[in-house]
C-alpha cells in the first residue's frame, strides 16, 4: 500500500492561516498572512526595514511589547539595498 501522501491530506487550521508554523513563531501577520516571531515584527518596526511594514498597528504593538529587548540593539545590517 505504501505511505500516505501529505499532499493529499486535509489542510490544517495553520496551514490555512499562512502556511505552517515554526516552533517559535507567535505572531501571524495580518498583513502578510504569515506566520513569525514577533521580535522579528518588531524589529522591522523599530528599524523601518520594510516599506510594507510602516504604518502598522501590529507592529507598533509588538515594538511596545519587545521595547525592552530591542533597547540595546543595533539596527540589522541590509544586504544588496534592502
């Protein structure tokens, strides 16, 4: 018979919602409708790294709610203008 195919089989609730789920990912973008760690939302927040991030009432959440962690952090390096 052989193993089942994944492919086939029903899509999950998180699947639905953006694809799949990593272990430390608590944060589903609306905007984006994907899943990540909300320290990285906030990091573009607080850095303005993404045109597509500015103005967001998600973000500003998670800044606030990660603003102790992000005060001594230097903003990320950008590779090839991004």
């Amino acid at each position: 018979m052989g193993q089942p195919d994944p492919r086939t089989w029903p899509a999950t609730a998180d699947e639905e919602r953006g694809g799949y789920r990593e272990v430390n990912d608590d944060f589903f973008c609306h905007r984006y409708q994907v899943w990540y760690a909300s320290f990285d939302c906030a990091v573009r927040t607080r850095f303005r790294t993404s045109a597509g991030c500015l103005n967001c009432e998600q973000g500003r959440f998670n800044h606030k709610r990660h603003a102790a962690s992000l005060a001594g952090y230097r903003a990320p390096l950008l590779v090839d203008g991004e």
